[in-house]
C-alpha cells in the first residue's frame, strides 16, 4: 500500500519537477495539475522532464484562481485520476508546487500504514475558526461572490457590503455542516472515492463553486460526512500570516525545519538553494516513528503576526508610527515623575537614586538645556541636552528615553517652569507614575534675590501653569498613577508620602526607608506667602501654610530624627 | 481628503513627469547595456559625482546582495569614476555636465531613467554612500524580499537613513580603495531621531541622529531628513518628489502602520562620515550645488572642515542587521 500525491503547480516548475521526482521515484505516484496560464514551452518541458517516470502523470489543466472554485476542480480531477490509475494507493496526499518534503517518503508511508483509515484534513466549524482574518468566516457561505478578490477588490468588497444591506442569504444544503480548514490534506481511499462518487455531487459542487475559498472548505465539510476517522490536523507544515497568506521558508529556516519533524513543509521560496539541497538529497536522516512537532515554528510565526499586528509597545520608529490613541502602549516602560520634591529637598537626585536605584534627571525639561543625570551632554542612545532639539519633538523625546533605556528605571523631575508639552501624555501613560508637591515652586522665590513685584508676578505665572498641569492630572481621561499634596500637607509628614512612592517604585528597597532626603530651610515661607496675599496675589496651591508659627513648627521638623524605625 | 488637493497633488506629478521629460535632454547616453535586462531582475538607480574610490565597495556589497543592474548617472565625474563604470558588465551610465541642483539634485533624472527602464522591476535607488540593510539581508538575497513584497501586495519599502561616522576625528581614518566603509565608520546614535507625519504627503519626516546632534543643535528643524523609501516596485505614474524621500502618488509613502503595527522596514547606512567628506566638503561648498546655499548649510560644511568628532560614550558600535531591529531602528514586521 502506498501513499499518492496530488500536486497543483502553478510556478516554479523546476522546483516542482524536483519533488515530483523525489516522491516518484520512492515509489509513490503523483498526479500533477499544472496551471493553464503556465505557458506552453515550460509545461511541456516539466511532462518531457519527468517522462522516465512511469507513475508520474498530468491531469487536465484548468485555469487556476486563488480563492475561486477552480482550485477545487483541479483537484477533483487529478484526485480521480490518482484512484483511478493506481490502485495501490491507500491515502491521497494533496500537495503543492512550493512543498518540500522534510522527510523520507518510506515514514510517511509506514506512518500512515498504521493508521489506515485515518483521514487528515484540518477540519473546524465556522464558530471555531480562528484563522480567517477577513471576517467572512461565516458569511463565505451564505453570500455570493462574482467578483475576483485578487483583481476587483473594490467591487468584491462593495458587493459584499451591498449583501449584507439587504440582508441575502444563500442557503445552505441541509445535509452539510460548514466546516474550514487548510487546504493541505492527506485523505484515505474509502473517504475521498466516497467524496467523489457522492451521488449528490453534483449539487454540492453547485453549492460550493459560488462559496469564497471553496478548497478551504468542500474537502473539510464533505470528509466530515464520510470519514470514520478524522484527525483535524494537517500533515503539511503550513502557517499562514495575519492577511492569510502563506509564511515562506527560506534557507535560514533549515535547522528549524529540520527540528520540526514534519512530514512536509510549504511555502517553500524556490530560490532556496540549501533547502532543496539538503532535504532531497538521498542521505537525508530518517526520525523514525517520532510525531510532527510544529510549535517551535508556530511560536517564530506566531510572533511574527503579533510583530505586525501590534508591534513593540513604546516605541515609535520609520515602520511603525501608530496614531495618537493607537499605541498599544505609549511608553515601553515605568517610570516615576517627581514634581517639587527638588524643591522642597536638598539633593533629592542623590537621595532618591540610592533609595530606588535606576537613572534620576534633573529636569529633563527645563527651559536651558536637559539636565540628565549627572547633567552629561548626551545620554543613552545619544540623546542630547540641547533643549531645542528636546522642544522640536517635546514628547518623542520622553518616549526615546525610555525606550532607550530599557530595563533601567528612569525618573525625572518636572515643574511649571518646565515646557509643559508632555502633560497629557504622562498623565494619560500607565507607565509613569506622578508624584507632585504642588506648591514648592515658591521655594524658589522665596529663596530668590528678585524684587518682590518680579516674584509677584513669577509667583502668578508659575501657580497658572501649575493649576492647568493639576488639571490635566486630575481630568478623566488620566492613567497615570498620580498622587498630590499639597505643600502644606507634605511637609507635616514627608516620610508616609515618600515610602509610598518608593515601596511603588520597588527595585530595591523592601525595607522601611531609613533616611529621609534633608528639607530645605523654610523659616519665614508661611510670612512670605503672606505677603504675597497681602500684595494681591493668591498663592493657594501651597495649602494652608500656617503663617505664624512656622519658624517654630520648622525648627521642629529640621530637628525631628529621620530615623524611622 | 478633498478633492482639490487630490487633484494638486495630480497636477504636481504631471509637472514633475513633464519636467523629467524635459530634463532628458541633459543626458548622453556613455554605455547602455539595458537589453540584458530581465523582466524579473532588480535594479539599482544612483547618481554621482567623483565617487571613484567608493565605486568598487559600492558594485560589489548590492552585486551580493543580488542587484542584477545599475543604471548611473555621472554628473561630470572628473576622477576617473565614469572610466570605471564603463568597464563594468552590468553597469549602464548615462553622463551630464547640467547643474545637480537644478535637476532638483539628480531627482528629475532618475525619474526619466526609472520611467525608461524601470517600469515593472523593483527598483533600488540610492546615493553611493549608502548601504541597504534589510532584515535576514545576511541569508536571504534582495530577491526573497521582493517576491515576498510582490506576495504581500506591498509596492514601495521603507527605509531610515542612518548615519554611521567613526571613533575620534572623522577624517583620522583615511578610507582606501574598496575597502569596507563600515570597518572605519562603525558608530551610530541609536536613539534620538524626531519623527513627525508630512500630512500633505503622507509620509514620516524623519531628523535626527549626529548631525542633528552635531551641526544644529540650535536649530533642528535645519538637520536633513532621514527617511528614505528606497525600494518601489515601479510603475509609469511614479515618481520621486523629493530625493527618496518621499513619492507621489502619496500611498507609496505609506510604509509605516499607524495602528500600532510594525511593517517590514531597513536601513539605509550611511557612510558619509569619511575623511572623503572632509575633502569634498570645501569642494561643495565652492559649486554650491547642495543645498549649501542658506546660511545653516555654510555653518554645518565648515564645521566640516573642522574634521569633527561625531563619537559620544553613548554611541553604538554596528555589528548587523539584528541589532537595529533589536534596537528598534528597523523591524521584521511580519516577514519571519
């Protein structure tokens, strides 16, 4: 008993010839249809090539279209032929031109000896398909297409829609359930003569021949009839991509194949020299009994589909440039912003970088130049300070940064005298995490050597822009873990606050935090708010700063131990 | 989109098509051996200008990568460069004394070559000095990329320019006779490029990377654009609009997915930082026939001439075509 092979050729004939070869001189027939369109000289040139053969033979050539009833005829065709001329053939094994066989022919056939009268055809119901990428799972059945999808695409697509407006439905023979699968399938004798010799046939033909991608579907639904043992699965190695088209092979892919162990491989590119060196030659190793094993190679495609349909969160390149809301991911990253901790603490960078490990910036954005880390000139991935090529692209060059370093958390400090382009995108970012003393810009002023009018009118300056940044951070489109005290609050006990943040944060530290960052002097900050209300202007993001006790109050605080146990 | 910038942007075509057909007449014929050509065969398109000692690397990196035909274009190459070419089996070269910059810096020339002899191929067009890189460019010739381009309907490949410049002074290392550019010019900034959509043309405007960081850092929006669409399967109503940087009609500049996806892209490596630059720098500056003329582009030559060095510690040293797409500077997309 032995196994036959049908195969569609449609190009690549050398290639084709090859293969037939291979298998048919292993002594296993193949039928061959090749397409009408190939022209003349080429086919008669592949018959003359492989006419030392005896058990190859050429079926009657149709004019072959993806996706239409064709493909389907032609196998017909070359599947009675194959029965009918051999009789020794037990199962028939569908195969293209861009097959290669990965392993001897003698496992297939003593594979499939011992399981006589099983069929292989990947065969699913509609409701379970997860393959089918243009949403006509279902519908390719009940609508009609006239139309060439290849060529009209516009009018396929229009009369598909029009369908579905007037809501026709073709009906569907009742004594089939619609069943999909890939088109690669190995059928025993007793199923595929009964397919064949259907008394019916002629009406499921008629039915089929107007349904989308029949050679995906007559085989799988009309097997489901006859067969008395179906293995849903294909014994042809063969992914397809997101668009439904075939994965090719090339010869980077031979180790992986090899390890595949399946019986045959497609698409196969045919200027892959190595490949078709390696698995015709005579010597190629035989696996004995062992299973086809195709995950590692579903894993490669698999990722390749998720490369293409959502790509690498966070980042933004020449290929891949999603539109504002498609990101999948705005940043690639966590990473924590700190808004008036500088401020309010001496050598914060210093303290927070020990607390939490990582990279901590300055202010990245601030109005000079980008103060990065250890204010360098450039950072990773030569990302430089000047702060017009930083403004020219205000957000992509947050977005840079953090997928420049990966696996590195970065933090920065930011402020209302900061640009203010990138708050919708942190506060619409689940990376970032936002913490804000909101206020402490004041620190600033109060400390400064201008004249009070100047810091009247900075002060009102700094507190609107603040009050917007607030705004955007407080509205309900946010995604960011943010958190905000005001001034006043923060300072009655920074230790809670800042624990939080970090035990968030969580690199390093599980620990309870055992130094605090040291404040700065704020003697006379409640008096100076003060005048500053006294002048007219309300400086209310601070919180209820207590005017005249703080000296006191502050004393206390610079002595309290920072030791918390 | 409405249809009176459909209809401009037609228009625009037509007289950059009219304006090829007029600037024809610049070219003389020096050797055409265009007949060779198959109908499956890929093409490479360039023009140059005394680029003698980069030819030799130059043929034999796309020859490997399984380019079957140049077509060239010497803008009154005095050192030699035509001689060269002419030698070469699969090279045809057109000549011109016209003026680089008024053929809108060769764009009109190639765009009659292409319209000649490129209709139906896929077509290759870059400058000397730069290097296609694709994904499994290592183990799989220009040709797999193609058929699988033409599988998956897909008409035009993208690629960013990216500037490569050696370690120390750039003119330190000088560069010899088909001697692999990137053995000396092994650097690059994988991470600081500004991107922004062209809306009207609908492509990706890309700046950035040593020059930007280098030569204007006060005023980035000067630094040149870094996005290429290099690789077009041609057709009689294409053309070039700008250099490769972008096409019309405005789909063929679509090789970017705006869905979050990511398509199959390259790079174009770009050995410009040579101590050739240096040389020819002063030289350019003198014709005036790049786009030397505004006051930034006099800046950028001379500080030039001043044989910088473009290396930083955060640099990243090339070692192949999987750490940019690791780094995120080129991606497999779907192709696996």
């Amino acid at each position: 008993m032995s196994v036959g092979f049908v195969m569609l050729v449609h190009e690549a004939l050398n290639r084709a010839e090859q293969v037939a070869r291979q298998w048919a001189s292993h002594g296993c027939p193949v039928v061959i249809h090749v397409d009408k369109p190939v022209n003349r000289q080429d086919y008669e040139g592949l018959v003359a090539s492989l006419s030392d053969l005896d058990n190859v033979q050429f079926s009657h050539r149709r004019k072959c279209e993806w996706g239409s009833w064709s493909l389907v005829a032609a196998t017909q065709d070359a599947a009675t032929q194959i029965l009918a001329e051999f009789p020794d053939v037990r199962h028939v094994f569908l195969a293209s031109g861009a097959c290669l066989p990965l392993r001897p022919v003698q496992e297939l056939v003593a594979y499939l000896n011992v399981r006589p009268r099983t069929d292989f055809i990947e065969s699913v119901t509609t409701e379970d398909v997860l393959w089918a990428t243009d949403g006509l799972e279902a519908e390719r059945f009940t609508l009609r297409f006239p139309f060439s999808w290849k060529r009209h695409r516009a009018l396929f697509d229009r009369y598909v829609r029009f369908q579905r407006w007037i809501g026709f439905q073709r009906e569907i023979p009742e004594s089939i359930l619609p069943h999909l699968g890939s088109q690669w399938w190995c059928l025993s004798r007793q199923t595929l003569s009964a397919i064949l010799e259907d008394p019916d046939r002629y009406y499921y033909d008629k039915y089929f021949s107007k349904v989308w991608i029949p050679d995906e579907s007559y085989f799988q639904t009309l097997a489901r009839l006859y067969s008395t043992d179906i293995e849903s699965r294909s014994l042809t190695l063969s992914k397809f991509d997101f668009q439904g088209k075939p994965h090719v092979f090339y010869d980077d892919h031979l180790q992986l194949l090899r390890r595949s162990d399946c019986f045959v491989a497609r698409k196969i590119w045919p200027f892959s020299e190595k490949l078709y060196k390696n698995f015709l030659s005579p010597d190629v190793a035989g696996l004995g009994a062992t299973e086809p094993n195709p995950s590692k190679i579903d894993k490669i495609f698999a990722k390749a589909v998720e490369r293409r349909t959502t790509g690498r969160a966070g980042l933004y390149m020449h290929s891949r440039f999603p539109q504002e809301g498609f990101e999948k991911g705005k940043t690639c990253a966590p990473y924590s912003v700190f808004e008036g901790f500088s401020e309010l603490f001496e050598d914060f960078e210093t303290w927070l970088e020990k607390a939490v490990g990582g990279r901590v910036h300055g202010h990245l954005y601030a109005p000079e130049r980008v103060e990065f880390v250890d204010r360098q000139p450039v950072f990773s991935g030569a990302l430089c300070d000047s702060a017009e090529i930083r403004d020219y692209n205000s957000k992509g060059f947050l977005t840079s940064l953090i997928w420049n370093t990966r696996g590195e958390r970065q933090s920065f400090q930011f402020g209302p005298k900061d640009n203010q382009d990138i708050s919708w995108l942190i506060s619409t970012d689940p990376n970032a995490q936002i913490s804000i003393i909101s206020g402490a810009w004041a620190i600033e002023l109060f400390n400064s050597n201008m004249n009070f009018s100047a810091i009247k009118k900075e002060a009102g300056r700094l507190q609107r822009i603040e009050l917007a940044h607030l705004k955007i951070l407080r509205s309900m489109y946010t995604k960011a873990r943010v958190r905000i005290w005001t001034m006043a609050e923060f300072v009655e006990a920074p230790m809670e606050p800042l624990q939080t943040i970090i035990d968030e944060i969580g690199q390093r530290n599980v620990r309870r935090l055992t130094e605090a960052p040291k404040m700065v002097n704020l003697d006379g900050f409640g008096q100076f708010l003060q005048n500053l209300k006294n002048q007219g202007m309300q400086a209310h993001v601070m919180g209820d700063f207590p005017t005249g006790n703080d000296t006191e109050q502050q004393v206390s605080s610079r002595r309290r131990p920072y030791l918390v146990q | 989109m409405n249809g009176l910038k459909i209809y401009r942007r037609r228009l625009q075509r037509k007289r950059w098509q009219i304006r090829a057909l007029r600037k024809r007449r610049e070219l003389t014929s020096v050797r055409n051996v265009t007949a060779k050509i198959r109908p499956d065969d890929v093409l490479l398109f360039v023009t140059l200008r005394n680029e003698r000692i980069r030819l030799p690397y130059f043929l034999k990196y796309y020859r490997s990568l399984g380019i079957n035909h140049f077509l060239v274009v010497d803008n009154a190459s005095t050192d030699g460069s035509r001689e060269y070419l002419e030698d070469q089996d699969d090279v045809s070269v057109w000549s011109t004394d016209a003026s680089y910059k008024r053929a809108r810096f060769g764009t009109d020339w190639l765009n009659w070559l292409l319209r000649k002899y490129a209709i139906g191929h896929w077509t290759l067009v870059v400058d000397v000095d730069e290097f296609f890189v694709y994904p499994f460019c290592d183990t799989r010739p220009i040709r797999a990329l193609t058929d699988w381009l033409d599988a998956s309907s897909i008409r035009s490949f993208g690629a960013m320019l990216l500037d490569m410049y050696p370690k120390g002074p750039v003119a330190a290392q000088p560069y010899g006779d088909g001697q692999n550019p990137f053995e000396i010019a092994s650097w690059f900034d994988s991470g600081n490029y500004q991107i922004s959509r062209n809306e009207d043309y609908g492509n990706l405007w890309i700046q950035g990377g040593p020059r930007s960081r280098v030569f204007f850092p006060d005023t980035p929006e000067r630094a040149p654009a870094l996005n290429k669409v290099p690789l077009v399967k041609w057709q009689r109503k294409y053309t070039f609009a700008s250099s490769t940087h972008m096409l019309l009609p405005r789909g063929l500049n679509f090789v970017f997915d705006e869905w979050g996806g990511e398509k199959v892209s390259g790079c174009l490596l770009h050995a410009k930082f040579l101590n050739t630059f240096v040389e020819k720098s002063a030289e350019e500056m003198e014709r005036k026939q790049h786009f030397a003329s505004s006051q930034e582009y006099k800046a950028y030559y001379e500080k030039i001439s001043e044989n910088p060095d473009l290396w930083c510690k955060w640099s990243e040293k090339y070692i192949n075509w999987r750490q940019l797409e690791i780094l995120g500077l080129m991606s497999k997309g779907n192709w696996a």
